[in-house]
C-alpha cells in the first residue's frame, strides 16, 4: 500500500482530535434562537395576516407553530442524547437508513442546505445594509452581494478562531437581535397610548369560519419557526448533552414562540390587521409610525444583525456535518480535521466559506438573490428533515437495546405528527418551487439535479479505498 504524502499524514493525525465537551446551556440556547430567529419574523407576520384574515386565526397559526415544532424538538432529544455525535442528522440517517443515504444528505447539506442557507441569510443582511449605508448606487445589485460576501468571510473567519469566539459573538448577537423584537413591543405599546402617528383600530375578533389558506400561512410560519435542528450538532460539544439537550431545546422554542406571539400582537395592535396585511416591510411600518424616520433606520439595522446571526449560528454548525462526513469517507479525508487547539473542524469551515461564497455569485448573476436561495434550498431541506423524524421510529425497532436517556412523550403520536408536518412542507414547497424560474432554470429541477451530482459523486466515493 503507497504511503499517503507528508502532509496528510499530518493533517489525519490532527484530525483524530475529537470534539470537547465546551459548550454551555446558555450558549447553546442563544446559538438555537440565532438561527431560528432571522429575518423571516420581520416579514412572514403580514403574510400570515393576509392568509388567515381575522386576529384570532393569525394567533393560533403563530401558536400552532410553537407548537409543532416543540414536538420535532422532543424527537430531536430523544435522538441527541441516544446518538450524540458532531454529525448531528448526518449521524441519524447513517444509523438508520446506511452510509449512501447519508452520505447524500452531506452533499445536500453542503450543496444546498447549509451554505444555501448561509447565502440567502447574507443577501437578507446585504439588502438592509444596502438601505442604510450604500455601496454605491443605492439600487445597484452588486452592492448586497458584496455585503453578503464580507459578512460571510468575517464570520467564518470569527469562528476559524475557536469555537469559543464564535459562541461568545452569537451570544451578543442573539441579545442585540432579541432587543430589536422587544423594540418593536415598545413601538406598539408606545403607539396604543397615544404616542406617535395615531394607532390603527384593532380589527374584531376572528369569526368561526376556517380560512381557506390556513395551510398556505403555516407554511410561512412554520418557515419562522425553522432551524432549530441545527442544535443535534451540538450533541459532541454540549456539556452534559443528557440533560442540557432537551433543555436548550425546549426552553429557546417556547422563548421564541412567546416572542413570536408578541411581535405578531405589537404588528397587529399598532397597525391594524389590514395596514398589517398589506404591508411589504411591517417592522419598518410600524417603527415609522411610533418614531418617524429614525425608528424605520433602526429596525432596518436591527434585520441586518438578525440576519448576522442567524449566519453565525449556521456557520458554527454547518462545518460539523461536512467534518462527519470527512471521517467516514476517505475521499472526504481532509475535511475531517479538528484543531483541538481552538476547538473548530478548521478545513470543514473553510470550503464551506468558499461554496456559500460561490452560491452568493450565482445569486448575483440571477438577480435575484434571496428569492433564488428560497427555491433552491426548501425541498431538499425537507426531504431529509422528514427522513430524519422517520429514523426514530427505524432506529427504535433496530436498536431497542440503545440506551435512551430520554424518550418522546406520548409516542408515537408526537413524532407522527412531526412527520407530518415534514410531510406537508415538502409537498408545500415543491408546489411552490415547481412553478418558479432560477436563473431561467425551472427550479425544482434545479434541486434535482444538485442530487442527482450527489449521487454521481457517491459513485466516485464507493471506489476510493481507506487510506492504509
């Protein structure tokens, strides 16, 4: 067997460093509510109000959504502390479904999921820059597209530095961004006693009849509520995962719903449900209304942080699953590096910096960047997110010996429903895609042919051997 070059050698032995327990339930928590929390509660809310049409529809889909995503939180615990792993839902479906399964879902992730996500989130936080201190022309398309770029460096180059310093900004992060939502409470509050611009009438309570495109707004809202996930690829890292896990889980979704619920109530009281419906920036609308102009600056920066640190979050544990994947497949050796002196999969972190780069060019060169990342990364998102709820149910019949120091309450309805509800926003977001272009390319097709590569590069991988 021909030995492997000088510097491998060297690079596999510092990847048999492994991941430390380093990360606290705070820590944890704020890096969840970062990632969940982007831009999408600053604009899904008058969506939501336009598909629902009365104030007590509008709260239950906001309410519903807390609620079933405290169910796939409760799914996601008994999976991490069963299957703690860095690969977090790499980690699942390999145990459940094998390695080509798996490995697909590491190409998705890397291809689309991840450093799709990390794109759009950076075309959000360009956009809102680009309001407040243009590059430019102000309407020139280059200039969010460079913001998106300079963010997703600066990030990545943060978190290269150790996990530490990367956990330490979401936590300032996530603090700044959870004072903006309280802002606009304040704004609402401030308007409801006579304040500013004069408060829209509440509308009346909701009536009995079902709105029609009730599941229409769920998509949306459940849109908002999503990423929380990521938090399985903490598993390695999180100081007593046993525990901690289904905590950081549970108390940042019912943080996040209550806040939710309050921005949603402050959107609704402040304008009124018809100024809320037809509003194309409601935050801004509503921070205008009680402070002038300056209020509409603030909130715009306020979307831009948020969006920061939802990049943050996603860059911290997006690595993790491409370093998984590098220590099961030799062709993906090198990503399996882990510097155990600052506590990062530093080659991991890299090529994701590089392919969310490449992606925020393609978004640029279609024109249209945060549109074209939605299509391009939904479906696939919840293909595997339904694979990865089924797999408790295949994991608990392969391996009922496996120690489960915590088990979903009331199953197997819980995780059923959960599946559901995966089930719904796959078939939701293939609807929607499918009738969309990306880059004169129907879009759906686009998702298609990014896993038909993935498996043309499963096939390269099965002929590679282990390296001896």
């Amino acid at each position: 067997m021909a030995r492997l070059p000088p510097d491998l050698q060297a690079d596999l032995h510092a990847g048999a460093a492994a991941p430390r327990e380093v990360i606290g339930l705070g820590e944890a928590i704020a890096l969840i509510i970062g990632v969940v929390i982007g831009a999408g509660i600053f604009k899904a809310p008058s969506l939501v109000a336009g598909l629902t049409g009365a104030p007590g529809w509008m709260f239950a889909a906001w309410a519903l959504g807390g609620l079933m995503s405290v169910a796939g939180a409760l799914c996601y615990a008994e999976l991490s502390t069963a299957y703690a792993h860095v690969g977090g839902d790499y980690h699942f479906l390999h145990r459940a479904y094998g390695r080509r399964v798996s490995f697909l879902f590491a190409w998705a992730r890397f291809s689309v999921i991840a450093t799709g996500s990390i794109a759009l989130l950076g075309f959000v936080f360009g956009d809102y820059m680009q309001r407040v201190l243009p590059l430019g022309d102000a309407a020139a398309p280059w200039g969010a597209a460079a913001y998106a770029a300079l963010a997703i460096i600066a990030l990545s180059w943060l978190n290269l530095r150790s996990v530490k310093a990367g956990t330490f900004a979401q936590a300032w992060l996530t603090a700044i961004e959870v004072g903006g939502l309280v802002l606009i409470v304040l704004a609402a509050l401030f308007l409801v006693a006579g304040g500013g611009a004069p408060a829209a009438a509440a509308a009346p309570a909701a009536g009995p009849a079902w709105p029609a495109s009730f599941g229409l707004a769920m998509v949306f809202v459940l849109l908002t509520y999503g990423g929380w996930n990521e938090a399985a690829y903490l598993s390695a890292e999180l100081l007593d995962a046993r525990r901690n896990m289904v905590r950081a889980l549970v108390l940042s979704l019912l943080i996040i719903t209550a806040l939710y619920l309050l921005v949603t109530w402050a959107y609704w009281r402040g304008l009124g449900m018809a100024a809320m419906s037809r509003s194309d920036a409601v935050a801004a609308d509503l921070l205008r209304a009680a402070f002038g102009a300056p209020g509409a600056a603030v909130i715009s920066l306020v979307i831009a942080i948020a969006a920061l640190t939802s990049i943050n979050a996603t860059i911290i544990v997006g690595a993790r699953c491409s370093y998984a994947a590098g220590r099961d497949w030799p062709v993906l050796r090198r990503l399996a590096i882990w510097d155990p002196r600052r506590g990062t999969p530093a080659n991991a972190l890299r090529v994701q910096c590089g392919a969310a780069l490449l992606l925020v060019l393609a978004g640029a060169w279609t024109g249209s960047g945060f549109k074209s990342m939605v299509e391009f990364t939904a479906p696939v998102f919840w293909l595997f997110f339904l694979l990865a709820g089924l797999s408790l149910f295949v994991l608990r019949v392969r391996e009922p010996a496996t120690a489960r120091p915590f088990r979903v309450p009331l199953f197997p309805f819980v995780p059923l429903a959960f599946c559901a509800m995966c089930a719904y926003m796959l078939w939701s977001s293939l609807s929607y895609v499918y009738s969309q272009q990306l880059g004169g390319w129907n879009a759906a097709w686009v998702g298609v042919a990014v896993l038909a590569l993935g498996c043309v590069v499963l096939l390269f991988a099965n002929r590679v051997q282990a390296p001896g």
